[in-house]
C-alpha cells in the first residue's frame, strides 16, 4: 500500500514538472512585444458643442380673412415678391342671413326716424321764419334732422359692408385682402373657391397667405442642458444645412431660453441665431440644420492624442520610452480637449515617444 502510493506521487510530480516545462518551453519560442510609440505635435484644439434645428424667416405674418364668404380670386402664388398693401386676394362675401336682415332692419328704423326728424325740421323752420319761435328752439330741431341723417347712413354703410364687404365710396374694402409685409410668399393654404370665415375675437380667421422677409432668416434650435450653461449670447455658430452640400453658414448666438422643455426624457432648452445675410446661398425657411456652438479653443498648443492617455485616479500619465523598449511612467498636466486630441500643459514635449498602449 505505502508503495502504491509513492507511485502515484511520482507520477504527479512527473506529470506536473512536464507540464511546467512545456509551458516554459512555449513561452520561449513566443516573440517578444513590441510596443509602438508615437509623438505629441503643435496644433489647434476646439472645444464644441452642436445644436439641431432649422432655418426660419424671423418675421412670418399670416394675412388673415377680415369678412366670411367665398375666395373669388387669388392673384398671388408661392415665391413672388410682395409689397406692403398689394392686393392678394378677393372674397365674395356671403352675409349671414339672420345679421344680413337685422341690418336692414335698421337701416329702415332709421330712415324713419330721419324722415319724421327732417318733416319737423321743416315746419319748425317756416315758424321760424314767421316769428313764431326763436332761433335756439329751431336750431335744435335741425341738429336732431342732422344727427337721424348720420344714423342713417351709417346703418346703410353696415349693410353694404355686410352685402358686399365695403361702404360706398370708401377707399378700402374689407373683401379685398392686402399684404400687411414687405416680403415673399411662402404659402397659399387656400385655393378659389375656397370657403374664408372673417378674423374676430372669438375665431383665427382662414389664413389667406403666409408673407416672410426671406433676407432676414434665423437659426432655432436646442441644446441639451448639459451644454447650455457654457453658452453666452454673442457665441459664434456655423450652421450647416443637409439640402445645402459643402456650404457653411455664419451665426451668431443671439437668444437662449430661460426655461427648459422635456424632450424624450431629457431637458432641452431652446436657443435662436442671426444667420449672417452675407452668404450668396437662397436659404428656404424650414431647411433643417445643425448648429456647432464654438465654447473653447487652442492655437498652436502642444497636443497628445487621448487615446495614448492612461490613468491612475485622477492622474493622467504616459509611458515614455528611455531606452530600446524599455518605458517609464511620466505623469501629465492637460487642457482643453476636443474628445480627440487633449491639450498637454506640463510633463512632456514634441521629441519623447509615447507607448501606444495595446487594447487587450
């Protein structure tokens, strides 16, 4: 029994001193690691943010229906130019009966009145001249014949305005729809024959056309409230737009808000632009765009690719080469980085070869 046993131990040992040559003897024949290094170089460093959005007009004015009727005409299309007070449209109007009898009514009561105040006037007047009554008695009847005759034509002036959307010999028709802007048509949401209800206190009205000073366009967008504390007013933007290829567009920050909006799950803030006019491009209002905020940069600063730092908490380190393959560790001082590239403050210069660190 005890010299089964100090076989089977033989055996182990053999088996295990096998096993620990092989492994020693397959190490040797591996190739040693050979690390690559690279150099810090002198460049530019800029820290930026980017902001989604789209370019629109700064001043948009939607030309409203001021009667309720029918479009008869449109003499406008999307893309022309118009000018403050040319003519866009016309209504046919189409009174409501039920106010379209009411103002008849009236107009009959106050021809009546009128009527009944003017017969007076006149047979006070021939008293008047009789000597009958005095001046200041006589006077008052003619101011009353004066004052029903005002009532009168303006009840005759509401119902033409009813019937047909202007008083008579009135300069200005309310059916005749005018620009109220300088600019260019952007839409025309309506098509003749369309039925228009009138612009008041408790309805928007139809929108006639949409009127836009397209040399005036600006940048809205939003920013994630991670970023917006690092923006100022008066920050350059460049805007790029996906229907525009190759073409970068100057802005300037101009307004940030002060209130956040939830926006899938994540507070967005929304910031607006002056897009500089200077550009030869036609920007379309609603082209979507993206909008990098320039916070920070660096000129001609010593730079180290980020993806040669290593850490040890919170300090960052390279390993530098001091001999053939053979690298000490060399604590760093950094800037400003732009996720790629880190400014190197201390610790390192352009000649030292940095360890490129193999990912395992």
């Amino acid at each position: 029994m005890k010299k089964a046993a100090i076989i089977i131990f033989a055996l182990l040992f053999i088996g295990l001193a096998i096993a620990m040559g092989k492994y020693f003897y397959d190490q040797m024949k591996k190739d040693p690691v050979i690390y690559e290094t690279q150099k810090a170089s002198i460049g530019n460093v800029v820290k930026k943010t980017v902001a989604t959005g789209s370019i629109v007009p700064r001043r948009e004015v939607e030309v409203k229906a001021q009667v309720t009727g029918i479009i008869e005409e449109i003499y406008v299309e999307a893309g022309q130019s118009v000018t403050k007070g040319q003519l866009l449209a016309r209504i046919q109007v189409v009174p409501d009966e039920n106010s379209l009898q009411a103002a008849r009514a009236q107009v009959d009561l106050a021809r009546i009145d009128y009527q009944a105040a003017e017969k007076e006037r006149i047979r006070q007047e021939r008293l008047f001249k009789d000597g009958t009554i005095a001046e200041q008695a006589y006077l008052q009847f003619a101011l009353s014949s004066d004052l029903t005759f005002q009532q009168l034509k303006g009840a005759e002036a509401a119902l033409d305005v009813l019937q047909t959307g202007a008083a008579r010999g009135s300069k200005t028709a309310a059916n005749l729809v005018r620009s109220t802007a300088d600019g260019m048509i952007l839409d025309v949401p309506v098509r003749e024959g369309s039925p228009a209800i009138a612009s008041n206190n408790f309805n928007d009205g139809t929108t006639i056309v949409t009127v836009a000073d397209m040399g005036d366009m600006i940048f809205e967008g939003k920013v994630d409230e991670s970023e917006v504390g690092k923006l100022k007013e008066g920050m350059t933007l460049q805007l790029t737009v996906g229907a525009i290829e190759d073409l970068v567009f100057d802005a300037r920050l101009q307004f940030i808000s002060p209130k956040g909006v939830t926006e899938e799950g994540t507070i967005k803030f929304n910031i607006r632009a002056d897009v500089d006019p200077a550009h030869s491009a036609f920007l379309r209002a609603g082209y979507s765009a993206n909008a990098d905020i320039l916070l920070d940069s660096r000129d001609s600063v010593l730079l180290v690719k980020e993806s040669l730092l290593q850490f040890s908490g919170d300090t960052a380190y390279v390993e530098i080469e001091k001999g053939s393959q053979v690298f000490v560790r060399q604590n760093l001082t950094l800037g400003l980085s732009d996720g790629l590239a880190v400014e190197v403050l201390s610790g390192l210069d352009t000649t030292m070869a940095i360890k490129v660190p193999v990912l395992e």
